[in-house]
C-alpha cells in the first residue's frame, strides 16, 4: 500500500460557493501548516484540536492566496484513518487550481480515482462492498438507489453475510473436531441438522440473488424502447416524459429516422427510453435502416412501450409488432382516444396479453397509470425496501451464485452419504466466496479495477 500523503479536489471543478481540497496522509499536518496563516498569524494548525474547523488564509510566501476555512481532523477519527486536511476554499476554478497546485508544491502527490475511499478500506475501516457502496451513492440516479446504497454503506449487506459465515465456520468447526476428537464429540445425526442449516443460507443467499434484478433496474434504470408504427405518437410521447421538445413531431409519417435516447424519472423509477423509428414496410433505404434497427434494439429491451393509434384500423405493420414483442415485457398504449376510435381495447386483447392503457398525449392522459403500471410489472407495485437490501453489484452477484453452488454440493454430498470431510470442504469454498464480496482473498487487480472507477477526490 502506497503511504505518502495525497490530495485532490473533492468538489467538482466549476463555478461555485465553495470548493474543497481534501489532504490524506502523514505529511497533511506539516503541508497545512507551511500555506496556511491565521487571522493573527500565531496559530499553527498541528496545534489545534481535532474535528475543529479554522478561518485564516492560505498564502503562497506572503500572498494572500484566498480566504478559507480549515477543516483539521486526526487519525485514526477519519474517513481513512490517517491524518485528513479538508480545505473550504472559494468556488471559482482559478482559485481552487492555485490552492492545490501550492498543497501538491509541499511534497504531496495528487491522488487517483477513489484513492481516499480506497485506503478507508485497505486501513480496514470499511469492506470492499460499502467501499463500492460509495461508488454507486455518487451515481445514483434516483431516491431508491441512493437509499439502497446507503444500506449498502451502513452495513446491511454485511450483516447478512457475517451472519451467515460465522455460521458456516461453526458447522466446519464441529465437523472437524468431531472428526479429531470422535471419543467425545458424537457426529451422529449432524447430517440432518447440516441440511436443515444449508437450507436456512441457501434460502437468504437465493433472496438476495432474486432480488438483484430488480436492484439492477433501480440502479441503472430500466432500458425501454419505444415502438410503434409512423405518425402514432412516439415522439409526443418521449417529449411529453421528458418534458421539453426532445423530438421533432410533425404530421408527416416517417419523420423520425435514428433512435433518440434519454434517461428521466417517474418518481421513483428511472427509464432509459430510446425512442425509435416509426416500423413499417417501406421502400426508402434511409427508414428502412431506422426500422430495421428498431427491431433490433427492442429484442435487447427491458420494456416495450408499443403505441397503437386507436383512430386507424390495424394493418400487417401492426401484425409485425405483435409479433416481435410478443414475449416482451410490454405496454400497450392505445392512443389518441381523443379522436373518433377505429380499434378498441377488446380488438387488442383477441391479439394480444399484454396490458393495454387508453391514453391521448395531447391530453396527457393515461401517463399516471402507466407509470403504476411499470411499477407493479417490475417491482410488484412497491418499491421500498423496509430492512432489505438490493444487490446492484455484479461482482457480488457472482460470489453469492458461486456460494450457492457450494452450499448445494453440500446438500449432494449429504444425499450421497459422502464421508463428513467432503462436507468441510465445500462448506469452506462458499465461506471464502461469500468472503470475496467484503474483500478478503482479492487480488490488487481487481481492488486497483473497482476503484478507478470512483470520481477523483472521493
């Protein structure tokens, strides 16, 4: 592990109230106090008391560089248990260059991506899974990944997993003195008991692994592609939820030509929509490459948002779309419920299992049940979480299925009257998979590979 003394901007570079540096290291108290001067210019901050916040100026010899407040804090009370500087300088970007540029000028290095948070975890004040928990804080888009990612950072996964090591460590344990000492620890009828407690794991491991679907939509939003043939509404619809004019809409069929793609909130849910060509039968290579390509997209959606114009009949291009989606998460809109029906709800339903909403865009109606609609199809209605956590993070998801694997060779192991050893030995590798998650038996690869997509500073 690197020890020398780091630096970086905490905040983001722009214009702004405040800026922050941030110093983590054994040289942070000797730095501070070459740039740093006092109202009266007597005090030395390596002095001053712990988490205590100091005004004065940061100088550059006898320039006055800017006015700041200087946040001192102690190890090992820190974020990453060393020595931690926090300077509260003015938010302009010039300034905010020149304060860092003189603390790297003292013998401190500038940090790398997820540096600080990265020597919290190796300093052993958090595991690997809330060091990543930090990460996915940052970019959550939406209220719910951001409250599960913060259950993540307190420690909820953890729980869970601890729970279920010490555990398996306490039925390794007893099958290995049994095994030493079989004179005065009786193995009889273990294998029952094993089962029962290879159950009880397996059955909290499967939930996590369950819900990790969910937790993958919540945090990196559902990817939905909206279809439909030309001139049905789909651009209205896309600029409608993202409430600006993202789409050209024009009476004219064909218009959109490519894919659009924007990312917005229905509260709590965030969709990643990508509006696209209208699909029909045409002879103009340009539309025919937009139409093929909306086909294509749509295989690879999470949902499908099909509009329907309810003013004209059905035609073959609709039989197409029918078709493509038919085993698709997917709602149907009928739109334009405004103007004179051609088609009903019912002429869908002989065609189709899909849920199927009336709405008019000019209207707006139709956009709340729709939003109830995905709630209920991807998070059963209900998307808080009471005590449970989501798991987001591929990297735990395949340690939690490796474990489980483990546990269920166990189970084989037992049902084969297998000798107890070979027990010990699978009950060990979900063990050391479930350990991987908090950082344990990780190689520097890999801790080097998941920090370096933190943002500088963090």
């Amino acid at each position: 592990m690197k020890t020398d003394t780091i630096a970086a901007i905490a905040t983001g570079l722009s214009s702004g109230g405040i800026s922050i540096i941030r110093i983590s290291g054994d040289h942070a108290f000797p730095a501070i106090d070459r740039i740093y001067q006092s109202k009266n210019k007597k005090k030395k901050l390596s002095k001053e008391k712990s988490h205590t916040i100091n005004y004065g100026f940061i100088v550059d010899d006898e320039d006055i560089i800017d006015e700041v407040m200087v946040t001192i804090m102690r190890a090992p009370s820190t974020y990453t248990r060393e020595d931690v500087i926090e300077i509260n300088c003015h938010g302009g970007i010039v300034v905010t260059r020149k304060v860092l540029e003189l603390v790297l000028g003292q013998g401190i290095r500038l940090a790398e991506p997820g540096e600080f948070t990265k020597r919290a975890f190796l300093n052993g004040r958090i595991d690997l899974s809330q060091a990543e928990a930090v990460c996915d804080i940052i970019n959550a888009k939406n209220d719910i990944a951001l409250r599960n990612s913060i259950k993540q950072l307190k420690g909820r996964e953890l729980e869970i997993i601890k729970t279920i090591r010490n555990n398996i460590l306490r039925d390794i344990a007893f099958i290995e003195a049994a095994l030493d000492d079989p004179e005065h620890i009786s193995i009889e009828g273990f294998s029952e008991e094993l089962y029962e407690h290879l159950n009880k794991y397996s059955q909290s491991i499967n939930k996590l692994i369950q819900g990790s679907k969910s937790g993958k939509l919540i945090k990196e939003g559902i990817k939905t592609v909206i279809l439909g043939k030309p001139n049905v509404g789909k651009s209205s619809l896309l600029n409608i939820l993202v409430r600006e004019d993202r789409a050209i809409v024009t009476d004219i069929a064909g218009t959109t030509r490519d894919t659009l793609e924007e990312t917005i909130r229905l509260n709590d849910i965030t969709l990643n929509i990508i509006d696209t060509a209208g699909i029909r039968s045409t002879e103009d290579e340009v539309e025919k490459i937009g139409v093929d390509k909306a086909m294509r997209i749509a295989k690879e959606a999470d949902l499908i948002i099909y509009v329907m114009d309810s003013s004209t009949p059905l035609d073959d291009n609709d039989e197409i779309i029918l078709s493509l989606i038919k085993d698709k998460m997917a709602i149907l809109l009928l739109n334009k419920s405004d103007l004179y029906p051609k088609i009903s709800v019912n002429d869908i339903k002989d065609k189709s299992n899909h849920p199927i909403i009336s709405t008019s865009f000019v209207e707006h109606k139709g956009l709340e049940e729709l939003e109830q609609l995905i709630k209920e199809m991807f998070f059963k209605g209900d998307i808080t979480f009471n005590e449970d956590v989501y798991i987001t993070n591929d990297r735990h998801i395949e340690a939690f299925t490796n474990s489980l694997e483990a546990l269920n060779m166990v189970k084989e192991s037992i049902n084969n009257n297998m000798p107890e050893d070979f027990y010990s030995i699978d009950l060990m590798n979900a063990y050391e998979e479930l350990g991987k998650i908090l950082g344990e038996n990780v190689g520097e690869d890999l801790i080097n590979m998941i920090f370096a997509e933190f943002c500088m500073g963090k």
